[in-house]
C-alpha cells in the first residue's frame, strides 16, 4: 500500500473515531440533562399492608383463640413521579399501592410526606397518590404514541428498595402494545416494552424520554429469576392520561362497554370461522365475536355471535385489543357505528356503550356538571339532588324535604363515614334540609376538622352521621 493510501486510511479511521467519541460524548451529555431534570422528581414510596396471618396447621404449635393474631402487617416500596407540584400529585403504579394502611413518600431532598390520597385503577396498574407538601418539582408527561422502537429512553426509581434510592438505568424502546396477561382478564394492557434494567422496587417509577418527559409508568417484567433480564414493561402514559382525569374527576375510571367477548380473527381456528369472510379481511386482521352478552349494549344493538368487527366509527379495526382499547376509551352512554361482516356481506349497527364491569360506580356518569362544582362534591364527595315534589328512591314514600345522594366518590369523607347512593340526608345539625342548594351552603360554611353532624334515613331506617377531617 502506498504512502497516500496509508495517511488517507489513517485520517478515514481517526475521523470515524473522533465522530463516535462526539456521538458517544453527546449521548452521556443528554442523558445527565435527563437525569438532572427528572430525578429531584422521582419518588421512593413505602407501604404497610394489613394481611391475613398465616394459618399454622401443627396441632401442638396452634395458638388458642384468644390469642391467634387476626393479621399482620406487610411492608413493601416501590417508586413514583411528582407530575403536578401544585396539588401534589404522583403518579404510581397501583400494585405499589393497593390496599395501603399507610404510605409514605421519600423524596430525594430528604424530605418524607405521608399520602393523604391514594386512588387506583388496576385494570392499566396505574395509580394517583397525593401529599401535602410545598415547593415540588415535577415531571411533564409526554405523547407515548410518539415513541418508536429503537427510540431512547430511561427507567428511574428504586430498585430493590431504598439503598438503591433513585437509580437511572438507559435502554430503548423494544416493543409498543405487548400484552403479558399479568393484569387478568379485565385488564387493559398496551405496554411499551424496554430493554431499560428494570427490578422489583422500579415499579411506579417513570419511563422517560431524552426530553426529560414521562413516557410510560414502569409496571412489570418478565423474568425467570424474578431479575431484570431485559424484558421490561411500562403503562403508556397516553393511556395514564385518561385514567388520571378520571381519577381526579370521580375518584375511579369510566369506561365503555360493548358487551361482548372478542378474539382476533387470526387467533381463533379456521374451522370456527365462518366460511363467507372475504380474502382481504383474513389477510388484514379483524376482531371476532363469540359471543354477544344477552341484553348487553352489542346484543340491544341487534349484534351477534359469529360477527366480525372491521371497523369502529370509520375507524379499521385489525385486533381484538384495538376493540378493548377503542371502547375503554370511550365514555358510557356514548354511540358507536360498528362495521360488522355477516353472511359475508359487510352491515352497519349502532349500539350506545355501557359502564364496563369492574370499573365505575352506577351513577357516576350521570353526575352533573354542577354537581361536580358543588361543596357537597368537592368537600364530602357526594352529589345529591332534590326530594321535594315526588316519590324519590328507596324510601318508596313521598319526600317533601331533605336531599337524595346519588353518588359517592370512593375514598371520599362521605364515603369513610359510610354514607351510600340512596341515603336522604334530612338534617344539617339542627337544620332541616329544604333542598340542595341549601344543604351546598350548609357544607361550604361548615368547619370539616371540628366536624359536621347529618340525619340520614335510608329503608334501614334514620341514623345520625357525624363527618370530620382527621
């Protein structure tokens, strides 16, 4: 090789490794950016669970009754993200959470808040918690639907517990919409998968892009060894969107219904099939119904089994998981066009979603506006309406003063003190409720930490109910 060659195959390597060392150099610039920007945010949470006390099965080892302990407490942690500094708010996932006696938040900066709040919807994993405390950080979510694979990101947390306290690990995105089946049958999973070190202790810590944004709540991983190998999951945080409006908003998750059981057509055997599908449909992908739930929202809809939803409000559906996620998405009561296949030939039909099971409260969707503004909601969690001038609920007698409770928000004060749908609240201490708007006016004066005395009367009969804060 010539001395030419030779200079110009020297100067092509040292270029291709100085623009590597920048690359590279670049990269661990951006990711300490991340880590300075989201960190102060990222939260250790410990929790203390009541369990059941293990049975002992050995005679001679069996405490007498008196003395046999009814449960035991549990301890366990797992990680969060301070999203809105103002209120409070951390988003979790909701196996860290879930039946909690107490909970505290570690902060990085030393600090330790108990939470005051904990709601949780199981069916994504995704909780919202809540302290009291000033002068925050917080974390901006981002569009998860902007990810693609291959696409950097960082898991953040506390893996294995506090000695481990807000630790960073760095992968990419593996995969978008996996399912595991780890929240059952009712769950609701489209997670993001990563190759980002995740491990028991990261769960409820946060996902994050290079913008510093929150991406995803980390939620699972698969394992042999119960370790990370690789293979992590988060809930995106589009999804985490909708259920922490709904969290704020009702206290729980509102979702669709539409009343059937659904399969993707590639999963479900040829000889099932009916043998009039048209060649693009098989080759596309759509969602295949068992069965249609008698007086379900499908069934009223004039839907059944054996029909094949290709489309929903003109959008192509090519998965039993695109009809879960569509109509969860959606609000009860709403309609929906469903393109359906049927003796080969493609149909439309309308059907009006209902409240999907396991989530909701009956009733919650019919609160009103006003309601929801009212003291009654925002300071007890209860909205109510008038009695006067009719036969109302399950009093079965005409009412002519007192107000009706047609919603409670779970984990409310109302709801501690054990005041349920139904209840007519006929006194305020010694005030005689006309209607609603006087009873809003009692609760907006009133001093919740002395206490608030109410006559409730149900078909159980009356009973006094004193409210206060703790």
């Amino acid at each position: 090789m010539s001395k030419k060659k030779t200079n110009l195959l020297i100067t092509v390597v040292l270029s291709l490794f100085l623009s590597l060392t920048a690359f590279s150099s670049a990269q661990i610039e951006s990711f300490r950016d991340v880590v300075k920007k989201c960190n102060p945010a990222v939260v250790y949470i410990e929790v203390a669970v009541e369990v059941e006390a293990p049975q002992i099965n050995i005679p001679w080892l069996r405490p007498s009754p008196d003395q046999a302990p009814e449960s035991q407490i549990q301890k366990g942690s797992g990680s969060g993200v301070i999203i809105d500094a103002e209120n409070g708010y951390i988003l979790t996932a909701a196996h860290v959470v879930a039946n909690a006696e107490e909970a505290v938040v570690h902060l990085p900066d030393g600090r330790e808040f108990e939470i005051i709040d904990i709601m949780t919807d199981e069916q994504t994993d995704i909780a919202l918690v809540s302290i009291d405390a000033d002068n925050l950080p917080q974390v901006p979510l981002g569009d998860s639907d902007a990810m693609e694979i291959g696409d950097w990101v960082l898991a953040m947390g506390s893996p294995l517990g506090k000695s481990l306290e807000n630790s960073v690990s760095v992968g990419i995105v593996s995969g978008k919409s996996r399912k595991t089946g780890i929240l059952g049958s009712l769950g609701i999973e489209d997670f993001i998968q990563t190759d980002a070190v995740i491990n028991r202790g990261n769960s409820g810590g946060p996902l994050v892009n290079v913008n510093g944004e929150v991406i995803g709540i980390n939620s699972n991983i698969i394992s042999s060894t119960g370790m990370s190998a690789g293979i992590g999951f988060a809930v995106p945080s589009n999804v985490a969107k909708k259920v922490i409006s709904d969290l704020q908003e009702y206290g729980e998750v509102i979702r669709g219904w539409l009343g059937v059981t659904v399969a993707s057509l590639s999963d479900v055997p040829a000889d099932e099939l009916p043998g009039d599908i048209p060649e693009d449909i098989l080759k596309r992908g759509a969602a295949y119904i068992p069965e249609v739930l008698e007086d379900g929202p499908a069934d009223k809809g004039g839907m059944k089994n054996k029909d094949i939803i290709i489309a929903i409000d003109g959008r192509e559906i090519t998965s039993s998981s695109e009809v879960i996620d569509l109509i969860s998405s959606m609000k009860p009561d709403t309609k929906v066009e469903c393109t359906i296949i049927r003796d080969g030939k493609e149909i439309k039909r309308e059907v009006t979603l209902g409240l999907r099971p396991g989530t909701g409260n009956e009733g919650v969707a019919d609160v009103t506006d006003e309601q929801r503004e009212s003291a009654a909601y925002q300071e007890l969690g209860i909205a109510v309406e008038d009695m006067a001038g009719g036969i109302k609920g399950i009093l079965r007698r005409r009412a002519t003063s007192g107000v009706r409770v047609v919603y409670v928000k779970p984990g409310s004060l109302a709801d501690e003190f054990a005041i349920v749908t139904g209840d007519i609240i006929m006194e305020f201490g010694d005030t005689n409720i006309k209607g609603s708007e006087q009873f809003d006016e009692l609760v907006e004066d009133a001093d919740l930490n002395e206490g608030i005395m109410l006559t409730v009367r149900n078909k159980d009969g009356k009973r006094k109910v004193i409210i206060k804060k703790y």
